[in-house]
RNA sequence: GGGAGUUUAGCUCAGUUGGUAGAGCAUCUGCCUUACAAGCAGGCGGUCAUAGGUUCGAGUCCUAUAGCUCCCACCA
C-alpha cells in the first residue's frame, strides 16, 4: 500500500542504499548490446555547484534512457583529483605554498584532502540517484591510472607524437608551472599605454614606441614597422637606441605590423606576446629573457634586478618620465590572458617540456571531429574553430608536485632521456630506479628524475582509455572502442573533448566515442552567469535537495533544450514538486482500484480506453524521437503534458466505471482497470528516468515484478486507435466546454445538466453513442440529444444545469 | 575583429518538414468533485527583438540591424 503522503527524504535514501545493495546499477557484460557513457570526473576541488547538477543529471537520464531501452549500459564515475585544481585547493586550506610544504609531505596532504571531498561528492552524487556503476568509480591519481597515464605517454613517445624540447611556453608565475593554450582565459583589465620616444642610432630621428609593458624595455630585441608604412618605411634597415637601458637593436620589417594600431612602430621583447615569440623564431633574434619564475626581473638587469615585473613597470616609468621619454600616457582597457586556475596575466618562459605535436596533425582532428556526430550540432562548429586557431603544441610538464609522474630519467652527461619499461608501470621516477644501468647513447651511468608532473588533461584525456581498463589482461577494450557518448558542458570542449580526440587518434587511429552530448550553463538570472564568489546558497545543492527532493531537482535540471543556458528558477522546482505529487496521488488512486485486478489478455476495450492507449503510443513514440537524440528536457515536456491530460481528463472519466462495475459492468470496469495498470507502469517507467526515487516507491508498492523499475524494458505500445484517439479528442473538448459552463455558472462539477444536446458529425455522433455511459457519468448528463450535422465536428447547442438539485 | 547561440504572455520556457500563437508560475473568478486544495474548472494577458525579402500564407525559411550569452583572436 502506498502512504498517504509521500515523504521523500525517507525514500530518497532508502532507495538509494538499496540499489547499492542490489547492485542494479553494476555493469556486467552479457549478450545485450552495451551502450557506454564517457562521464566527465569531476574536478575535485571542494565544491559542487548547481551546474554539475545540471549537467550530469541530464547525462545522467541518457544512462537511464537507454537502460530502459534494453541496452547494457556502462556508466561509470571518476573523480579528478589530479593536478593543480587539488594542490591549490589543498594551498588554501594551508595557507601555504607547495614549495614550502615539501614535495612528499604535500602531495600526501593532497591525497587525504581530495579523498575527504571524494566522499562528499560521491555522496551527493547518489543522493541526486546517479546511475553510476559507482564499484567502478576511478580517480586520476590512482595507481591503474597512473599506470594507463603513463603508458599512454611512453605509447605516443614511441610512436613519435611527444617530444621534449626547450621551447617557449606560457608561464604562470602564480602556479609556478608552465601551462597550456588551453587553460587561458581572457580577462579585461585597465592598464595604462605609454608612448615612448625612441631615437635611431644613426641620425638620432626620435619615433614613438606605445606600449603597455614597459618593464619589457631590457628585453627588447629588435623594432618592428610595417613595410608599406609610409611613415614609417624610412626605418628599416637603421637601429634603435632603447631609452634608459641603453641598448641598440635593429629597426625591420614584418606584414604582421598595423601601422593604425598605437603609432604603427612596434618593439619585439623576448617575450612580450605571441608574436614576440614568432618573429623570435622567423628572424632567428638573440634571447634576452628578462623574469625569473616566480615573476621578478633576473637579478643580472641593471637598475631593476630583483624587481617584481609591477614595480619594475612602475619604476621603469618613473625613469623615461625622468629622462624626457614619456610623450604621454593613456588609460586603456584592454583584454589580457591570464590562467584560468588562478586568474593571474599569464607570462612566457623557456624551458625543456614535454609537448604532444597538435600542430602537424590538426587536418586529423578536424577529420575525427567531423567522424562524431555533435548534440546539438552546432557545438560541432566550437570544436573546429578552437582545432583551426590553437596556435601551440600541447605542454604536457608541469613544475609542480601532485600529478602522474613522467616515467622518464635523464642522463646526466649528455640529457638522453631514459623511459620506464611499460612492465614496471606506474613508476615514479624520483624513487624508483631508471630502467637501465647505462646510458645507451654516452655509456654513463648516472641519471637524474623527471621532477615534472604531467598536465591534469593529460590524465583526463585518456578516460576511454581508463574505463576499457587499457592494457590489462581482462579488458574492455572491444566494447569500448569507440564508446557510445561522451557528455559534458560547452566549457570543456577545447581542452576534455579536444584532448581526449587527440589521444585516441594518436591511440588507435580512431575516434573515442561515436556521439558527444553538450549540456549549456545555468545563469543565476537572465544573462548572469553563475560566479563562484558569488556563492548563492539558495542554490546549494544539498539544501535544494533537502527542501524540493533530489526527484524535483532533477526536474529542473531537466527542463529546456540541450546545450542551451537555463536560468535558475525555483519556480521550476515547484512545478517538478508538484508533478511528482500528482504522479504519487493518481498512483494511490489507480492501486486503489487494482486490488481485485489480474492482468491477462484483454482486447475489447472500451471507447474511452481506446482513445488513451491510443494517444499515449503517439506520445511515446514522439518521446522517444526526442530522447534518442538527447533532448531529454523536451522529451519530458510531451510526457507531463500527456500526464496532467491523461489525470484531468482520462481518469476523471473512467474513475465511475471502476467505482461502480454494477452500473457499468465487469468487463468495461476490467477494460478500464487494464488500461490504468498498463499506463500507469509506463508512465512510471517514463518518468523513471526524471524521477528514479518516486517511481521505484510506486513500482514497488503496486507492480513490484522485478528487482527494481530501473531494470525494466520499455516496450512501446503497439495500440493503433488512430480512429478511437481523432474522436475521443472531440469529445474531451465538448466535456471541457461543459464543464466550463458550470464553472460560468458558479456551481460545483458535479452539478448534473439537465440536458445537453449537441450537433455532431456523424462518426463523432457514434463514438459518443459507444462511450455514452462514460459521457454522461463524467459531466453528470441525464439527458443527452444529439443530432447530425456535417460541417464542423461538433457544435454546442445547449447545456442545461439542474440547479434546484445543487440548490 | 572572427565563430556560434539566443531574443515568443509580467516571470521561466515549449513551439520538429511554413497553415488561425502554447504550458507552468503570477494575477483574477468560481468549485471541499468518494487520488490529489501542493487540487479542479474557467478568465485576463502576446503587432512572436527590429527592418526588409521569398510565399496564396512566416514565430517557423533568407538578408541586414540591435540587445544578451559563450568561445576564439587582438596585449605594439
């Protein structure tokens, strides 16, 4: 028997630990076809917010989708704990700075702080009803990953795909860590731009330089103008005595200078910018690199060594303004790259890295992108541009602590690295001895560590490669290749999606997955995006959890397209709420009415029944159109529509006839209670998807057939009462307009109409003939005329209320 | 500057081959109706961002403009 009201925190976790304990979720291989999901691990870095709610509950009914659908699905779940998210976050909460810490005693506080915050979040996730196989559950750091991390790196290695090489790379000077393309982001901040006089070395010609960086005037190599410049043209060729430093350094031509941009003279520093570093590597130019690490000037520049870069700008100000130089100065907005971890300018260094070659082989990945089918489709077109415009190989070192050890060795004499053998993976080379005793190259016989770590993504792109257990004996590795879907939000398409492409092309030649799945933003209201220091509680998503039930929550997350932005709305929270009560209340109603019920083959349904089946196998069929291709919020959309229809219209219907089989009869009460027992199953298996908690309570309590609802087929129905479902809407519109002149005339529904008489159109006429007694029982009719008409389906002609019995 | 999305009722959003504008919330009016008052019935409310175009017919297709959002480039 179901309760009398549905308390969903108490079931919520009592289903929860029982599909634990029943295991329904656990992927085991059989003869169904799989059906597999790349779920992206989250980054454990201490909070989840509303938009990994929104995100992985919609991946997440995918799961469910297609387990309803017969497949075999692997849904498994990971955690990134890997990386700079968790050793900043570990940072925080010591007040303290990696270095400072010690590399041993740090990375051990890193494991224990992302396995407490692990907890939570693998918590929480079940509490929303994520259908993860959750004994599956992986993490970046682990020993079989690192092991998988590591072989994928020796694999491209070996094949040529990754290299090291002392090369620019962009610099974080907070993170202390080299980092890639990928991890920037644009900021807009005030700077100021000053105008600088220069004078050419030869006749002392005064131009002017403007620029934003002066602290780079020590680092300036060369002096760039556009070779059409009129202006300017006269230049090339002569030299520029650098003001306050003192240095000379050539004046030449590039196409790339705008001669419109600032005053059309541009000085080229190693390394300023981008372009800095490409005209560095066209013109062959000297290195003059100017900042040490942690973002200082080197020691060894006169009058500014030691300064941090700000106060060497401010300073190298105060002396050009001294000596005269400064034309003027303007405040300027301008847009700057800083590192999307930290949020600070990001700056350029030279070192030896590791990179992954994206360069040679972008034709490739545009290639492998096109091979993918993208949901929505237009999220294709944010791949290839980020796949057209990256202007780096990928670096994969990173100077820091907790991450995959690079399996690698050097040689002291002459640098050859060493690399592990893929049999002693995981290895980490700061304890475990190089795999060979002498140098093959030089015959040494001493080796230094990689100290570096690779890039969090380095780990993450090769998830595929983790779920099918790449490289272990008993493997998935030929019901993975390519998985079935990959989901994650828009923001991650340049560095998970592009990464993980990247390495199964350079893998297997293929591509990982054969459909991607983009999920959009939640805004906290109208074009506000949702900022972490905002910090909305009312948008926390265990206290929403708790008020609107992790069902309702889920109801959200659902509502609106695929990869479109959804506002926050409690609004939608409540109308989930509410669905999910009126799911509860016409499920007490139809359990109320199946006590006597056995189900067996039955086909002489009545009028009315028809008209239901009938429209629910239109519905379920349109349902699934939109599921299969992931758009579960509008497929979810159909469905309550024809729920709140099938409550308010059909059960108001046939609740007289299984109230009173003496009037009706048995076999229209059975037709009936068949209908109710075969839809209310369906809808519960629909709603299953949206809804795991609520429907497992029903299905329990009124069908209880299997383990759990969640391992049930969705069979869909094969009823065509096309005729039955065209008339029976007719007649539920003549039903609505008759209630509505009750509702005119202020008086209840069940107030009986004396006389109704109605113009029909004769086969409609007929289908109010065969559904007589339900019509009259609905509205309450005791006379009913109807005459034959031939234009519009129906016309109204009178409805008579009998008021003195009400009265 | 390049790429893309979005703009529909006061609010949040649907509208799938072009054919008389939809839902929920809010608001208003009724109704205790043997599942549900967290309900039921009904009302009010929209020149579908703007301007052109194609068409017998455009929210829907095309072009341009504007607002909002995201991604990329631009740091001289």
């Amino acid at each position: 028997m179901l309760d009398k009201k549905y308390n969903a925190q108490e079931k919520e976790q009592k289903w929860k630990e029982y599909w634990q304990q029943e295991n329904v979720y656990k992927f085991v291989p059989d003869q169904r076809e799989v059906y597999s999901i790349d779920t992206p691990p989250p980054t454990v870095n201490g909070k989840i917010h509303i938009g990994h709610i929104f995100s992985y509950s919609q991946a997440e009914m995918v799961a469910r989708y297609k387990r309803l659908r017969g497949y075999n699905v692997f849904y498994p779940f990971g955690f990134d704990d890997n990386g700079l998210p968790s050793e900043r976050l570990v940072e925080k909460e010591q007040g303290k700075k990696a270095h400072e810490i010690g590399r041993e005693a740090f990375s051990k506080l890193c494991y224990q702080t992302t396995d407490a915050y692990e907890k939570e979040f693998k918590e929480l996730f079940q509490s929303l009803g994520v259908s993860a196989d959750w004994s599956n559950a992986y993490k970046t750091v682990s020993p079989s990953t690192i092991k998988i991390s590591q072989a994928s790196f020796l694999e491209l290695a070996k094949k040529g795909y990754c290299y090291h090489k002392e090369s620019p790379a962009l610099w974080c000077n907070e993170c202390l860590t080299s980092i890639a393309q990928a991890e920037l982001e644009t900021k807009t901040l005030k700077t100021t731009f000053n105008y600088v006089t220069f004078t050419t070395e030869e006749d002392n010609e005064p131009f002017t330089i403007a620029t934003t960086r002066p602290e780079l005037l020590p680092a300036i190599v060369s002096v760039f103008v556009n070779p059409k410049d009129k202006k300017h043209k006269h230049l090339i060729g002569k030299h520029a005595r650098i003001p306050v430093i003192n240095e000379v350094v050539p004046i030449m031509a590039d196409e790339k200078v705008d001669a419109e941009k600032g005053t059309g003279v541009v000085m080229c520093c190693t390394f300023g910018d981008q372009t800095d570093i490409e005209w560095w590597k066209k013109y062959n130019l000297p290195l003059r690199f100017i900042f040490t690490k942690d973002g200082r000037i080197k020691e060894d520049v006169p009058n500014y060594g030691g300064l941090k870069i700000k106060e060497a700008r401010k300073k190298v100000v105060e002396d050009l303004q001294a000596g005269g130089y400064i034309e003027k100065i303007e405040e300027l907005e301008h847009e700057v790259q800083t590192h999307e971890r930290c949020g600070k300018e990001v700056e350029y260094t030279v070192m030896k890295q590791w990179f992954i070659d994206i360069m040679n082989h972008k034709e490739d990945f545009l290639k492998m992108g096109e091979s993918i089918q993208w949901y929505p489709s237009h999220m294709h077109n944010r791949y290839v541009e980020w796949v057209k415009n990256v202007a780096w190989d990928w670096c994969i070192s990173r100077q820091r602590y907790f991450g995959v050890p690079f399996p690698v060795w050097y040689c002291e004499e002459c640098g050859e690295p060493i690399f592990a053998n893929e049999a002693d993976l995981p290895v980490n080379p700061l304890v475990d001895k190089p795999s060979v005793k002498v140098c093959p190259k030089c015959g040494c016989t001493h080796f230094v560590p990689e100290t570096d770590v690779m890039d969090t993504w380095a780990t993450s792109s090769v998830t595929p490669l983790i779920n099918m257990k790449y490289g272990e004996e008993h493997n998935y590795e030929n019901i993975l290749k390519p998985m079935s879907l990959r989901t994650n939000a828009s923001e991650i398409i340049r560095t998970w999606d592009f990464y993980t492409i990247v390495k199964s092309f350079y893998h297997f030649g293929q591509r990982p997955w054969n459909n991607v799945m983009i999920s959009g933003f939640v805004m906290a209201d109208k074009g506000e995006k949702i900022s972490k220091s905002k910090g909305n509680s009312k948008m926390d998503p265990v206290e929403l959890i708790k008020t609107y039930s992790a069902d309702a929550v889920r109801y959200w997350a659902a509502s609106g397209r695929l990869g479109t932005d959804i506002t926050f709305s409690e609004e939608t929270l409540l109308r989930g709420k509410k669905l999910i009560n009126k799911l509860w209340n016409v499920s007490k109603f139809i359990e109320m009415h199946l006590a006597d019920y056995e189900d067996k083959p039955f086909t002489n349904f009545e009028f009315v029944d028809k008209w239901v089946l009938g429209s629910f196998g239109q519905m379920e069929q349109q349902f699934m159109k939109y599921a299969d291709e992931y758009e579960i919020g509008l497929a979810l959309n159909l469905l309550e529509k024809f729920f709140w229809n099938f409550c308010d219209n059909y059960i108001e219907i046939v609740k007289h006839r299984l109230y009173r089989p003496e009037e009706f009869g048995a076999e229209a009460r059975y037709s009936g209670q068949k209908t109710v027992y075969t839809l209310l199953y369906k809808f519960l298996q629909m709603f299953s998807i949206y809804f795991p908690f609520i429907t497992e309570e029903i299905f329990q309590g009124v069908y209880h057939n299997h383990v759990s609802i969640h391992t049930t087929q969705m069979v869909p129905l094969t009823y065509a009462f096309n005729n039955e479902t065209m008339l029976g809407d007719q007649m539920v519109e003549i039903i609505s307009q008759a209630r509505g002149v009750k509702t005119n005339h202020n008086v209840s529904l069940k107030t009986p109409i004396r006389l109704l008489s109605l113009g029909v159109r004769a086969e409609l006429e007929q289908a109010i003939l065969s559904a007589q007694k339900d019509f009259k029982a609905t509205l309450f009719i005791e006379n009913l005329q109807m005459k034959q008409i031939e234009n519009a389906p129906y016309e109204i002609y009178t409805v008579e209320l009998n008021l003195d019995e009400n009265a």
